[in-house]
C-alpha cells in the first residue's frame, strides 16, 4: 500500500507523536475522504496538537478513538502502537487494514534504500553507513528510528535508515540492502514474546531485499537465518578483524588489511562489529573498499559517534559521566559495561517496565566489582535480580536526578558513571532524548 492508495478513503492515524503528526501531514496531501487522528495514551507529556494537525485531521482521545479505529477504512498506527494492544488485536479480528508511515513510505522508496535494524548496533550502524557514503562521495539521506520519521525526509536518490521492530512489522517491501546487526530478547511485551519480535524484526529482509547484510559473529540470528544467502560480515570471506602487518587488530576485506583498529574511535567490541557490518554494506553498495581505504580510515577516524550512545560528559570532579541513554535492554547494557572494563563503575538502570528476563545481567555481572543504582519504573526489579552478588552493590533511587547524586557520592575518584538503562524511556520522559537532557542536567547541577 502506498500514500497514493489512501486517496478517497477513510483514514484514521492513530498516535499522535512524532510519527502520527508526520503521517497526518503526509496523507492529507494525498485527498483522502476522511482523516482524523487518534490518540489513546495523552498525558501530561503530550504536545499540543493544533495550527495545520488540527486542520488536516480533528483528534480524539480516550475511548472514543477506538470506535473511530474501527470505523476508518485504513489504519496507520505509530511504531509505539504495539500488536499486543487490545484494539489492536480486535481490529485485527474485524480485519481493519492496518498499516505504519513507515511502510507507506517504504512502498515507494524501497529500491533506494539501506535498511538497518537489529536488537543492538542499527543506530551507530547505520549512522557509520550513512557516514562513510557520504565520504565516498555518495550523499544521501539518513534517517527512521534515530529521530526523523520516515514520512518526513525530503526527496533523494538514496537513503539509509535505521528502524526499530515496530517499525519493521508492517512492511511489505524490504530495502534494497536489508541489513541486521543482532537479535535477542527485546520488547517482548510489545511483540507478544520472543518468536513474535523476532518475526517482526526480521520482516524487514522477508520482502524480496536485493542484498541482506548481517553480523556473522551474532549467534542467535546465526539461527535465525540458517542457511539463508547473506554476507555474514565478521567472517574471514569478507570484512572482519584480524591480526594486520604491523602486528596489531586491523580491519580486513577478505584477506586484504584494510587499516588498524585503533582508528575507530568508538570503545568496546561491539563497535568493531558494527564497522565490519558497515563496510560490508559500502562493498555490497558497490564500493572500492580496497581502493579507497585510506579515504576510508579518515573517514573512520572523524566519526564522531550518536549522541547517547556511550557519550562522554565531561565534568570537573574527575569522574566520567557517560550517557548510553540508547541501551534499552540488558543486553546493551552489558556491552556498555565492558566498554569500561577495568574502571571503577557505577551504572544507573531502569526505566519502562517491560517484563525483560534481567538474568543474563546478572550472569554477566556475578565476577565482577561494580555499585549499580535503581531507578522507577524497573530498576527495582532489575536490583533484586542483582541481589547476593558479592561485589555488586546495589541501591534505589527515587528518580533519575537523584541516582545522579548518589553517583558522585558511590564512585571512586577517576570512575565511571554510566547511564546504560537497560530500560526504555517512556512513561516518565517523553522519549530517550528527553531523558538524556535530564541526565545532563543533573549532571551540571550536581558538579562541584
């Protein structure tokens, strides 16, 4: 379904953040017979919906909007709209048609496209991607789930997106490069459970993508995609680390060393993963890796990283405040906290409670000495999982100001705190960007 097949109909836009305000404007453009937007969920965060959104589409809220739902010919729901949601499983039932801005988009768009999702790594994946073409002389547009809706970007001969898994369920065409960086256990309350959110997830290759990319070295979308053709970047027959002619990791293309690693600037494992993945794609794309590989490692070495994704703060206490606001599951979690081995640590966690298993954290940390603070709505929870590791020392804090100030008071002089949440942002902040400028704040407030 593209925008053009909403002309005439009657349409309901349900969500009205930034991915319903973008749709709004982009389906009236289009003529339909009626629009109106629905909102279930305002609160005291909601923006006002006026000037050219109240003209284009009237806005209902509470539950009068589901009868408008089921009422329309055509839904398009926001990714935060999750399948699990009552309405949404009974306007399945009645058999709404229902759709996202994203994949309105994608319909028309697809052949122009590098797709990246991934349960870790799409948004500094992604961003490298759309980095390093730009370097190679290949402009392009990026944008998706790091903040600019789908909906919203302007007209371009190529893009590159990162998009959540939200995002990824209602498409029905794939980009023309799919690429996907990891997979494991994440919004399962919003998916249904584990099989359900990787179904959606890995939507995004299902649709006929001339080139899947993906992390070789990820073991769980090993088998997810048995022997399905891809190029599995991290392995030998493409781009990878291995030892280069000077004795130190370098970035290879097959058996070609391609520069160190200690060009990239980004800390941790993982992030050479993501390098890895990023070149495979400019190779897919047509690049001349080799050829170009010096313009290439100047190119890496000017990448500056995403805000909130390991983002160094720096303060006069000599302690290093690092917001990785981004890390929304335990799993990212724990890659931030080996991009810090061997520092003193503190790491605030929690946020929306979406019933994730915080065992492997626990795993991860039961031989190591680090002070972890709770924070509402999950941080509770994640603390008890944590507790009766004998070097792990644990507290609660009323709100993410608060664990700020108990940060400075629990670490050590030259430490580390690292707001990694393994939780999302919702509920208590608008979304992820609203809860680092909080972080940030309390951060200046409380420097000495």
């Amino acid at each position: 379904m593209r925008l053009s097949d909403l002309r005439g109909r009657h349409v309901a836009v349900w969500g009205a953040g930034r991915e319903g305000r973008a749709a709004v404007i982009a389906i009236a453009a289009h003529g339909p017979a009626g629009l109106v937007a629905v909102d279930d969920s305002a609160n005291f965060l909601t923006l006002p919906w006026e000037g050219p959104l109240a003209a284009a589409a009237p806005l209902v809220t509470g539950e009068e909007g589901f009868a408008r739902l089921a009422a329309a010919e055509v839904v398009v729901r926001s990714p935060g709209v999750p399948n699990t949601h009552p309405w949404m499983v009974e306007l399945r039932r009645r058999g709404v048609p229902v759709t996202q801005g994203s994949a309105l988009w994608m319909a028309d768009h697809a052949d122009r496209t590098v797709g990246v999702t991934g349960s870790k790594g799409k948004s500094t994946t992604s961003s490298l991607i759309s980095h390093l073409l730009t370097a190679m002389d290949r402009p392009n547009v990026f944008g998706g789930n790091i903040g600019v809706p789908l909906l919203d970007l302007p007209e371009a001969e190529r893009y590159v997106l990162e998009l959540s898994s939200y995002q990824c369920a209602d498409l029905t065409d794939s980009p023309r490069v799919a690429v996907v960086t990891a997979l494991f256990p994440e919004h399962l309350d919003a998916h249904g459970g584990e099989r359900e959110y990787y179904r959606d997830k890995l939507n995004l290759i299902a649709h006929g993508p001339h080139t899947v990319v993906v992390n070789g070295a990820d073991p769980r979308l090993a088998v997810e995609l048995g022997d399905r053709a891809a190029v599995r970047a991290g392995s030998p027959d493409t781009t990878h680390v291995a030892t280069g002619p000077d004795g130190t990791p370098w970035f290879h293309l097959r058996d070609t060393p391609l520069f160190p690693r200690a060009v990239l600037p980004l800390v941790g494992r993982h992030n050479e993963g993501n390098l890895c993945v990023a070149l495979a794609v400019l190779d897919a794309l047509g690049v001349d890796v080799v050829a170009r590989r010096d313009s290439l490692a100047v190119a890496v070495a000017e990448f500056q990283g995403l805000a909130h994704r390991l983002t160094e703060i720096a303060d006069p206490s000599g302690l290093t405040f690092v917001d990785d606001t981004l890390a929304t599951s335990p799993y990212a979690a724990m890659h931030a906290i080996d991009a810090y081995e061997g520092r003193p640590l503190t790491v605030i966690v929690g946020g929306t409670d979406r019933g994730l298993d915080y065992a492997p954290l626990r795993e991860h940390l039961a031989e190591r000495e680090i002070s972890v603070i709770g924070i509402p709505d999950s941080g509770p929870r994640i603390v008890e999982a944590l507790a009766g590791l004998p070097a792990v020392r644990t507290e609660l804090a009323d709100d993410l100001v608060a664990a700020v100030g108990l940060a400075r008071k629990l670490t050590p002089a030259g430490g580390v705190v690292l707001l990694s949440p393994a939780a999302p942002s919702y509920g208590r902040f608008r979304n992820f960007e609203h809860r680092s400028e909080v972080f940030a704040q309390a951060v200046a407030d409380t420097a000495r």
